[in-house]
C-alpha cells in the first residue's frame, strides 16, 4: 500500500474537489473553468467488454466520449450559456459524489484517484447515475491547486443517456 | 363496442399517408406495431453490422444486434466474413458475451457446445455416448445470416433469403456511398471502440431526422450556430436532399459545391501537408469518380433504412455510423463508431477525432441535443389525445427540382428544406408493413 | 379453450356491480382496461388543471397532464385563460419543458414553430419557400382543449366538445365546494409550487378513498389518533358522506356543526386577530351563502370523478388539491397543491402551510400512510387467485338515512361510516367504460 | 394477414414437442403464455410453501408467494397448519408485510378488519353499525388455501379443490424424497432466514436445468472442478436421471453407491463423532428404508414440478431448497432456504452452513453461474429469429436402460447424461397449459 | 475557493454528521433529537423546473415537503413510535451516505454544505433513493455541537416516494 | 456521541479502506487477500423483514449470504482465476464507494464502521446496486494495518442479483 500523503495535505486537497464540483453542481462553469490549468487534457475513454483486458477501457486514439482541451471545453461552457443547448436548458440537476480520494505526490504536482457517482436528474422525470472513478493531476499554481489532467473512467458500457454534464 | 377493434394493418394503411405528408402517431408508440416491426422490417431489409476494418485478422469478431437479435460478426479462419446469431443451438445460450476479440472457437459456457469461428458446430462433449439417435451437427450449427455482403467495406446482413441484393438495395445511393467510400486515400479504417447510450424514444424519430431533416439544424443545433461552429448561412447554402427506393434518404448535399473549398481554407491553415491531402482527395475523386460526385466531395448525412444513420462532412471530419437500435416501442440503443482514412495525414486524423467528441458522440452537441428532441418527440406522443393527430411531414409537397438537376443526381432529389426523405421513409416502412412476407 | 375469451367490456359488465357492494379485482391491473380507461374515463370528463390565481398576469402558465397527455395552460395576452396539448403539431415535439413560467410564445426547439400564448400558430420559419401547397396556420395551431371552463377559480378542462357543462357536471357538489370557495375573505390563492411523487398503485385506489371512505382513519391514521392529533371521537362525531351524480363523493360533513367551534377555541389561543378572522369567515358564509353551508363550514375531504381529490379541514387549514395522475394500471405520480386564503392574518396561513407539511404532503403522516395502503392494495391485487375476489364495499348498503336531513343536504346523503360514495364512484366508472363516445 | 394469427395454444400445441427433443422458444418470453402459466399451472398444482419446522409454535407463521399470490402460513392456535391469500377480503390491503414472525392475529391497517391466525374473519370495526344487511364473516375470511398438505414436513399447497392429493402427486419420487427425510436422525429443521435475489430469466429455465441436467456441471461449473472441489470424474461416475409423472425430475442419483462412502472418508477425517454420525444415518437408512435406497444414501437434485427445485448432496450438506418465484416472463426472485438434520454434530452442520454459501447460495460459485446461464439464455431468446428455432432436448432420445436397473429404482430411469426429465417437464408443462381446468 | 477550516475541525465535524445519520439509520429516533436546538428550523422545499431560476429550488412561504420546528420533529419521532405509523411499521431501511463536506466558520457556528445519497429499501422490493445535498448550520453547546439549521435540495423535481423517512 | 479517533489515525484508516477497495475494484485479488488477517471471519448476513426486530439482521448459525474464512476467501479468489467463473468471466466493473467512516481504537485494534455502496455495470447492459453497511475490526500487524472481521449488513432483502464480488 502506498502510503499517501499527509492528513493536511488530504484535507487541502479533498476540499478543492469539493468546490470544484459545488461549481458544475450550482452552475457555475466560468468558476469551473478557472480551476482548470491552460494545458488542460480531460478525457473520458469509452468502455467495452473485451477480451484480454479485463477493464476495457479504450485509449486516447480511440473512439472517446469525450477528449478535450483547455479551449474546447471552453467553447462547451460557451455553449451552455448561449440559450440554446436544449439539452441543458432547462438545466440537468446534477449531484458530483465524490469519494474514496487517494492521493500521490509526484515532484510537485498531485496524482488523485477518486470514485465518482453522478447522479442526474432532468425535467419532470428522468434521473440517472454515472458511476466510476477518476484519475486527476493536480497542480500548485499563482492561483492556487488546479486541475490539469483529467480521466474520466465511467464503469458503465451502456451510458444511460447522452452526456450533457461535466464530470 | 370492442376494445381492440382495429388491427394494426388498418391502423397503419389508415394513420400513415406519406403522399398527405400525414403520419400518425401511433406507429411510434404500440407496442403490437412494435413487435411486427422487428419481423416485417428488421428480419426483411438489410441491416448494416460493422465495418471490414473492424475485422482485420483471421478470428477477429465483433458482436452486434440486428432488430433485438444478438448476432456475432467474424472473420473465419478462410479468411470469409462470416455471420450468425448470438445463440447456442443446443439450448439457447449466448455463446460470446464480449463486445470484439479474436476467437479461434466459440464455446458455450452452459455445455460446452463448441463452434468454430464460422459459426459450424464443431464438437459436442460426450456426443457418440448422448445422441443414440446420432446428432447432425450441420444441422445445428450457429444459425447463419443467410445473406451477408459487403459494399465498399461495409458488412450488412439480411434474414431473408429472397431479399434483392445489396448492390440493388442500396442502388442509387451508392453513388453519393462512393463519394467518402472513394475519397479516403488509404481506405477507411475503423476507429476502435463503440459508443453505446440509451435513449427513450422510438427508433424511428433519429432515422427519419437523419434521412432528410436539414430544417431542425439552426434551430435544435442553434447554440452552434450562435458560436460560429455551424455557419449561420447553413439553412441557404444551396444543397439538396435526396430519396431513394427502399426507404433511404440524404441530405446536406452541395452539388454545386463549396465544401472541397472550405476544406481547403481550413487546410491552408493546418499547413502544407494538409492542403496537400485535400487537393489530392479531390484529385482521387475526380479520377475515380465523375466530375458531379468530384464537386460534391462529401455525403452530408443520411439514413439506411431502416435504421444505419450516417454522416461524412468533410475530409476533415471522421465518417460517423449510428445505429438506433430497437429496444421496446419507446425505448433505443444509440450505438456510434466512426471511420478514418488510412491514408490521411495524423494531423487531420487527430483533428476528426475531436470534432467527433465535440459534435457528433455522445457527448456532442448535436448528439446531445437531437437526443432531447427524440425524447420528448415520443414523450409528447403516448396520450390519447395526441395520437389523434398526425405528424406533419408536408415540406415540399408540391415542390419542383430543376430538371437539370435532377438529370445530373441519382436519385429523388428535393429541395434543401423538404421533408420527401421522411415520406419516402414512410412509405416504404409501410410497404414492408402491409406486404408481410412478400418483402423486399 | 382461449386465452383471451373475455372483452374488457364482459369483465367490467360482471365483476363491477356497485349495487351489490362488489367490484372485481381486475379492473385495477388489467393494462387494457388502463387503456380504455384513458379513453373512456379522461378525455370524456371534466378534469381539474389548476387555480386561476396561477395565473395571475398575462403571459403567465403552468403545464399539467390530462391522463397521460401533457398539457399547458396558459393567460394569453387577452387575459383569457386557454389550454392546449403540449406537443407541437409539426413533428410531436413537446413545446414546454417547464412546470410554469410566463411566455409571450412558446417556440418548439425541433425546428422552430412558434406559437403564441393562446396555442396559435405563429410563425414557421421559412414557411413561405418550404410549402408550395402552403400550410394552413389554424389548422396547425396547438390541439386546444375544447371545453375550458372555471368554477370558483378552479379550472377544469374536457376533451369532449359534447359533454355538460361544467356547472351541471359539478351538479350539487357546488353547495359544498361554495363553502370553501366563498369563506375565503380574500380570495383562495394557490401557494407557489406542486409536489410530486410516485405511487405503485392503481389511480382508482386514492381516488375512492378519498371519495368517501372516513372508516379508514382511525387505523391507517391510527398513529395521529393515538397522539390526540386526530380526535378520537373522530369516527364517532355525526358526520356524513354525501355521492353526486358524475362520480363525485365527500366525507366528513358536518351538518350538525361543530368544526367552526374548535376553530373557534384554537382561534383564542392565537390571539384576537385569529379570532376575528375565523368569525368573519363564518359571518361571510351566513351571508353569502346558506344557514347549512355556514353551519358545515368546512368541506372536509372529497374525489370530483375522476381524480381531483380536495381536503379543506377548517379555515386554519389549507384547501388540499391532489391529482392522482394514470401512469400505468399499477402506477401513479401524486401531485399536490395548496390554495389558502389571501385575507387571512398571516398566522394563520403560517400554521396552515406548517399543518399541510405534516399531514397532507408527501411528507405528511396521512400521506405516507395513505400511501403504504395504496401501494400494498395494489401489490396484493395482482395474483390469479386474487382477482378471484372481489373488493367488498357493503358498508351502508341498505342503511336508511333521515328524511330531514337529506332534505337539508343537497346529494345523497349516507352516514358516516358507508361506502356508498366509493359504490356511486364505480358506478359512473362503469357506466363510462360501457358507454363509450356517447359520455358524458 | 393478421398480426396476431396464432393463439397461445396453436403456439404451444405445434412448438412444444418434448418427444422429438424440441421446445419452441416463445414459450419463454410470450407474454400471454406467462400470463396462461400463472393460472394453469400455478393454481393447478401443488405449491411447496415451507417447511412444517418453520412454523414450531402456535403464532408462528411466514409468508411466500404461489406464483404471483403473496399468501401466509402459519400454525393456528389448535396448532394446525394454516394457509391463506395475503389480501385482506374487505379491500384489498396485504395484511401481514412481514417475511416472518408469531402472531395471534392479523389486524388490517387499512380499516381494521381482524383475521385470527387461522385465517377466520374475527372483527369489524363498528360492524353491527355498518352493515344494517349483515355481514357474513365466514364468507370474508382470508382465502383458504383449499388444498394444504405435508409430506415428511414440506408443506405443500394447491388451489385447485379438486387435485390429486400430495402423495399421489409426489408418486415414485417420496422414494427418492425419503432418503434425505428418513436419513436426518434427528429430523430436518429449517435453518432460520431465506435468501432472495433477482434473476432476469424466465423460471423454467432453472426449474428444468434441476430436473435433471447433469450435463451441464462440468462446463458451467468448470471451476470448481478444475479446482477439485467437484470430482473431475463428476460426469463419468455411474449416476442416473430419473422422471416422474406430474413434470418432476432428478439427477445424481447413485445407485451403486459411493456418496456413503465419500462421506465416510471426510468424516474420518472429522473425528469419531462423526464417523459415528455417518454410520448411523446410514444404518438408519437400512432400518427404515430400503437397501435400494440405503445404497443411494442422498437425493443428488431435482426439481418438484413447478417451481421448487433441491439438493442434497449428502449427509455432510445441508438439503437446498430453490423457489423459482414468476416475476413476469423473463424475471423471476429465487428463494432459498435450507434444512439440517437437527440431530447431526455440530461440526457437521457448521460444515453443511459454509458449503452451502461457498457453492448453492446467492453468493455460492454454482448460484453464482447458473445464472448468469439462466439470464443470458433468456436475453438470447428474445429475438424474431431465435424464436424460429427450437431448444434441443434430444440427448437420450432413443436410449436403453437396463431393465435390471429400471426394476430397482422407481420412476422412469435415464442415463447420467439425458434430457428425458427435461422432456418430461415439457410434456407435463404442455398437459397444464391444454387441458386447462381439468388439470392435474 | 473559500479556504474551510482545519483538519482538526473538519474531522470533528464529519463525525459529528456520520454520528447523527448513524443514528437515523440505526432507527435510534429519541437521540438523534438530542442533537437538534431547541430552536432548530429543518426545511425541505419543493423542486421544480422553472425559468428564471436554473436550480428550481422553492422557497418558505411555498409549498414544502417539511418545514419543521424542533416541536414538530419530536411530533414526528413521537408518531413513529406509536407503532401505528405505518409507513414505517416495519421500518424502511435508510442508509444516508454523506459526502463532500465543506464547512465554513461563523462566528462561532459552522455553515456545513454536504451532498446526501439516502437510500431506502423496504419491505420485500422497494429500493430508491433520494439525492440532494443539505445546507447545516451547527452550533457549538454544552452538549457538544448541535444542528440549528437544516436545509435538503433534493435534486429530484419527482419524488420516487412519499416521505417517510428524515434526512 | 463517541470522540473517535484523531484525524491522523481516521486519515491512515481512511487510506487503508480507500485502498483495499481499489484492489477490489481493480481486480487485484491476490494483492486484496494480503490485507486480511489469517484468522479473518468474512461474514454477509441474511437481511428480512421480522417483527420484534426492526433491524431484521440474521445471526451467523443463520442462513448466510458468506461466512467465510481467509482459507474459503483464497478459495473464491482462486476460482476467479481459474477463468471459468463465468458469472466473473468477462469480470464484473465494480465501484466501492465507501463514506461515513467512523472508527473506535479498542486496545490495539480499531472498530470501523462505513457505508458502502457497492455499484456494479455487467456485460452490455446490466446496473445495479447493493447498499448498506461495514463493521470492521482491523489490526496493525508488521505489514501494516489487515482486517480481522468484516460484517456486512445490505439492507436489501431482495439482492438485484446473485452475489459475484466481495464487499
Ligand atoms: S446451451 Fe450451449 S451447450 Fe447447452
Ligand atoms: S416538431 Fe416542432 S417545429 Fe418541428
Ligand atoms: S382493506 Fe383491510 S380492513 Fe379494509
Ligand atoms: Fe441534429
Ligand atoms: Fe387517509
Ligand atoms: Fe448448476
């Protein structure tokens, strides 16, 4: 077992991934958008269920649900407040459950795996889960930790809707 | 008085009128209709399975649905595409539970049936001391696809024996197939991984927008357009939409062209190696292809009937597959893959996978937003009330294409705002309906 | 032998015979009877929409179901209140995604049809060029809800141009409705926000109990009885349930008196305010109406067929409104709203919101409790063997009732304990079912 | 052409045909067969609800389903066993909602309505004032199981008044039966807490996998014998299949011995006292039972037509006990509950406690893939064109059994791999759901 | 981001919040009380999908699922045990899994905002959840701490069920 | 309300947890079963509903879902990779969301309750979930902390499936 960092140090930490995801939870985004470093890449891999590997996650040159920069997801919150991405307006009720937070430090940048359950509801009815973990890096900049890797593995090879949120 | 009183024959000769541009709604909701859809039309039509460059070595193997039958796509050890439902002859059994692999064999967890990777059943344990009346093995090998073909790459299957060829299936469409088929300098190569998400709505809501619906663009993809991603002279750009027999449609169609040009604006940015790539796609198409599919350089969008959507924008973008796979009267599957050019430069490559994840997956902006329309479509269309009202496909009823045009486009072709693609969908969705077993 | 021998119409014809106090378990989970009843039952009646202080300003609407089509009502800007299908007529897209709001026009995000708010077809976009034929606007206006009609504020809505005015559908029931309607000095105003939840039981289930069944709270609400927050002379206290033709039924009337008193001596621990307030409203009554409704005072609780439940305890209590809304034979979603008394001392409508959120909402004691009965009639009502039996409502069946007070009362009065009213209930049920279009 | 041409029975009559080795495979997910199944076979034969040592004292009672009935057991206060519908008789409401417990009465809390614990009407609330007709109680008492049976403390129950009794529906398996209840020197005892869980198949799946597939142990338990906890001689020991007439099946059944011997061999291992245990359940056998049967010394498994299915691996397991509860045609709960022989040492029944969560359990191996055979088989039947193919039950067809052998053992005796139970299942299967009410 | 409070008060006041919803998933109703002020305000308010306002979320003077003082909670502890209550007789089993806490220091009370998951399964069948996240306001008494304020979003618009349980 | 431990020991236990899940999740078998102590006592009780006990937990001479040994626990895990554990074979993706920690130091070992819910997706389609929650007593041993007992408590009666995982 890997031994971690310090109980400080975790507190700090788990706190930013609190606040980062209030923000995508109140609507926030322009916040949200801060906490991301300009060299960003956020990557959420498909799942299958292959043979010879028994996680199925599928790669960066792969078919992905989504594979972004800095700029991209960007024009992804521009989108959002343009009115018209009726996929969110009215807005997704979105719940970011953020748990099991492990954390590793690299020569001064944060490696952090936590478990993510997001739980999503919509209109008069619909409500959903995505389940999975995530594997961020963090960073210590002028302004503060920011995030400047995201994977996204959701466990579900069936998503069950389109996905109009962030993780 | 009688509760059932109309059968779904009359309901569907009575309720869908395409020549009217009246559909009612009721086909997208009952659950009778439903059922006699997955015979009628998913065991009588060509259905597309996969891309060959999805099955490159002996043993390779993909999984699928065809209508709600679980099917296995593979090619054999004779080097053959082979095709056959998901499974076990003996007593049912699914006899592969992965998405792709490569397989020498398929063996049944249940008895341990074996089958070869042709779908033959090749052993049987303890079969000489069980079978006093002896087993015929042939007999009870992997029920095959009895048709299976490929065109340009692309695997379909069809259940039905009689069914006319897949050349004639897809007949005058191909013309507009070659176009992204013919451009790919390396040849399309599939991209690994399926995109899969549910979606509650009808599955015929995506195939009838995808076969001909330019209308919705500014207004269901209007964030877009107010962002400059989609030009906001989309709606007057001078394309076309085109019907074909058996049901297929497209639209986005520029035959006077102007997409190869703005490739080429796009490209003069990227640098040399790109603008070099463009030019020489067009020269691919002109030499192997004619000057009108040359100026027409990309296929838009569009649907196979029954229910293979596609897009190919531009040489910069990906070639996007759909399937809306039938799961319930209200209820589909959204299975996505998408193809690239071999021979494409990484850049451009690199590129077109990210237009995917902005627009076209799961997660993109069109995927996202068509799904809210599907959704509500069939949401707004259960109650009684609604379903005395009929869908309103009237665009174009009337309309009249330049001669000329015409002469120089296979096809039906209609206006860019027309909604004779979906009349076409209709009606022959309705023919395989009413005809039965006579089909195709 | 067949398996299917029995229309929907034989069953209902058998097994539903109010006159014996006997109802069949199948109609409560046979999913065609659900079909029918969607027909037969909710577009041919009255059903209830909402409060006209909803919708105070032009522009002003909320959305709501009717069965299981959605719907939207609206002030337009000729301050008429109107009401329409929420699903667009060109292609089904529903065109409000909102609970309420204020729109001058609700534009469809499929392709961009606007209407405006009163349902009218206001602009197409392109429309000139798409329709050679040209589109008739009217004609692709929102489905309107034919008959729209307001009593004390309470708008209902019926989908059946020929049925009777809403007036004489209320028929008698109006005597008491104007008790609540009318002590209000204010006016009833609706308190912002409906709840919602789902419930697995037959939308028949509630709505008969609330029609009339006062037998049930000692034990379901035993809990509240055993705190002295229900009297414990609740089931003795000479109260009444009263049937109107229609369907309808309510429970809990006091005749006799008695209910303005206890308001009366909580009114004095509130203050002199509280006082004044409570003998107001009892002098509006006197004058405003009859010497029997202001000695009722209170409506206590009622199903205006088919299911619009209401409570109204006394008037420091808030009038309860309860749609059961059909989802399923075995489902439901339970909507609630509030109306309280504009001209009430603000302490008053404090503890009314305060009594709501502990015994009527979904948070409620008689809402949970209410609904585990609801849930596990329903659960219990599903087996073969089950639907054997049918449900027993023989209380009262035979009962004779006092001349003089029958002629006090408007309706058919029963005591207190009876279940006439659920028996008046099935018996309009059944009549609907078997009529069909020729109702109400 | 119709769309619904053929009726369940024409389906049936023409796919089920258990002589050829062939089931149709609409029969598993035909909604109307499901709803056929739940009359002519669940309220047409004899049920296994528990075990008469669940119910030791006066009070004691538990509840469980017959087919989709919720019903209660219990011991009346005469100390008789007691069965009845879980519905209360006035409306509906389920009147016990707990798994398990002891009680005097069951008091209704939708209105109050009494039950004693034998099922009789006890009190009304207010009843002399409320039914001026009279209410008979004895006619509203909960539904009696009409038919309540036990044999060798399995209490068994059938609605059908006019059934064979128990024991002649048991017929030659009580031979087999006896061999686990005679063994028990001490008499089996329920252990206390059933387990349940979901399983998305349809339930004759497993219920006929029980009845006597022993051929598919090798490849769906393939783990357990590769890591020596199941014999890799498993398929080759000289076992036998027997059939029954009213569907029932079994399997492992060893009559030339060897499980006595096997279970010597561990309790040598175990120490004296249970060498001495083992001995003694086998001269037991001796004493009370025959040689045939002493030599056979455990069941193996099988499956009691419908839906019960059992182990008894020998005397260091504890007897399983399987309900395959319907949950609609392609759902079901399975429930599970075991005996041991209460005089057994304590090593042994602490032994037969851990074998059974590591192997028959929810969470056992073979619990564990026996479903995922029994869903994936119902997922891959689904579909238009495996419907067109039949299930094969051929193995065995044409086989001889040595008459020797056949005179020994009751029932009709098949080889260690056959599917002549299956067969057998089918056929009677086929008898319930065409002979209708004449049935069994 | 605001910066929390330390580990050290951040530990206190978790466990603090897994004690007491402990004590509602233990069912032990009369000592979970205990942890409320006398002048405690617990309020659960109506979601709903409206324009203007992308969270939807009703005020106090709009309907509300509860709306409670510390009287009308003992009210409601007091009726389940009566035995008669019975929505929950037998009891639901509740789990309510805590996650992202982020406290704020005021003035001597603590502004505690945590996303909830209360799962709730019952009698033979009936599983579902509620999702949400609470604002708390926790005082510190002689007691030790104590809620005075709760606030629970429910991101649902729709209920999966009638309320009987407390979050 | 219990003091529990200081927020180092709850962050070296948090860890702990948090880590051993990840093995489950992950697939590391092997490395999992180096976590628990020799004489571990695995134990998944029975849950129902029963009067007299509103908890309707079922003992350990009960019916039992596991009760398990470390030696019957290696067994299990070397059936998983014999790769004819078909219910496992393609494996399962599983997600340990552990929350609500709360630990109590009893002369040398710790007592830890958590919530757990256990999110599993299967083959193309199939999503469920089993919650409830954990008593564990973990020692400190000369490879560091190992879990000693483990207790299960699901508070589904009805499981959404046959049990494939380990909790
Ligand atoms: S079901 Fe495949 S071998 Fe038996
Ligand atoms: S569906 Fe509303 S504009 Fe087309
Ligand atoms: S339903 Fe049982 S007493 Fe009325
Ligand atoms: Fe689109
Ligand atoms: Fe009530
Ligand atoms: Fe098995």
């Amino acid at each position: 077992m890997k031994t971690g960092v310090s109980p400080e140090l975790q507190h700090e930490i788990e706190q930013f991934l609190y606040y980062e995801s209030s923000l995508l939870d109140d609507g926030k985004f322009d916040e949200w958008l801060t906490l991301l470093t300009a060299d960003l890449h956020y990557f959420v891999p498909v799942r299958e269920t292959l043979e010879n590997t028994e996680l199925g996650v599928r790669g960066t040159n792969d078919v992905a649900l989504m594979n972004d920069q800095k700029e991209s997801l960007e024009l992804r919150v521009a989108r959002l407040k343009t009115g018209l991405a009726h996929a969110e307006t009215p807005r997704s009720r979105t719940r970011h459950n953020i748990s099991n937070v492990m954390i590793e430090e690299q020569s001064g940048t944060y490696a952090v795996r936590c478990n993510i359950q997001v739980s999503v509801s919509r209109l008069e009815k619909t409500e959903f889960n995505f389940y999975g973990y995530r594997l961020d890096t963090l960073r210590r900049t002028e302004q503060g930790l920011k995030v400047s890797q995201r994977k996204v593995v959701l466990d579900q090879t069936l998503l069950p809707r389109a996905i109009s949120i962030f993780f | 008085m009688n509760s059932q009183s109309r059968s779904i024959e009359d309901i569907i000769r009575a309720d869908v009128t395409p020549a009217l541009g009246l559909i009612g709604r009721k086909i997208f909701t009952n659950p009778e209709i439903y059922r006699a859809e997955l015979d009628r039309v998913f065991t009588k039509n060509w259905l597309f399975l996969g891309h060959e460059s999805q099955l490159e070595s002996p043993g390779d193997f993909f999984t699928n649905y065809m209508g709600e039958d679980p099917v296995i796509v593979t090619r054999g050890k004779d080097n053959n595409i082979h095709g056959f439902l998901n499974s076990c002859l003996h007593r049912g059994m699914k006899v592969c539970r992965l998405d792709a692999g490569n397989a020498r064999a398929f063996t049944c967890i249940y008895h341990g049936w074996t089958y070869d990777n042709a779908g033959n059943l090749a052993s049987v344990p303890h079969e000489d001391r069980i079978y006093p009346n002896k087993l015929d093995r042939q007999k009870w090998s992997l029920v095959k696809i009895p048709k299976l073909q490929s065109y340009g790459g692309f695997i379909f299957g069809c259940w039905d024996e009689h069914c006319v060829s897949l050349e004639d299936y897809l007949g005058d469409l191909k013309f507009y197939l070659d176009i992204f088929i013919e451009r790919a300098l390396g040849g399309l190569q599939a991209v690994s991984g399926r995109q899969r998400y549910e979606c509650d709505a009808n599955w015929k809501i995506p195939a009838d927008n995808f076969a001909g619906d330019d209308y919705h663009v500014p207004w269901t993809h209007g964030s877009y357009m107010k962002l400059g991603v989609v030009s906001d002279q989309y709606i007057d750009l001078p394309c076309k939409t085109v019907a074909f027999p058996y049901g297929h449609g497209i639209g986005d169609i520029s035959p006077g062209g102007g997409v190869y040009e703005a490739d080429l604006a796009i490209a003069e940015q990227m640098g040399p190696e790109v603008v070099e790539y463009i030019k020489a796609s067009q020269a691919r198409l002109q030499k192997k292809l004619s000057a009108v599919q040359a100026k027409i350089y990309a296929f838009g969008h569009g649907n196979i009937f029954p229910n293979l959507s596609l897009n190919d924008f531009s040489a910069l973008w990906p070639v996007g597959l759909y399937w809306w796979h039938p799961k319930g009267p209200e209820n589909m599957e959204v299975w996505q893959m998408i193809l690239i050019d071999k021979g494409a430069p990484e850049a451009v490559n690199q590129m077109a996978l990210a237009k995917f994840t902005h627009v076209q997956s799961a997660a993109g902006a069109f995927g996202q937003d068509d799904s809210e329309n599907f959704e509500q479509v069939t949401q707004a269309t259960r109650g009684v009330i609604a379903q005395q009202s009929s869908f309103n496909y009237q665009i174009g009823l009337g309309s009249v294409i330049d001669d000329e045009l015409q002469r120089q486009l296979p096809g039906e072709v209609g206006p860019r705002i027309s909604e004779h693609c979906q009349r076409n969908f209709y009606q022959y969705w309705k023919d395989c309906m009413l005809r039965g077993d006579q089909l195709p």
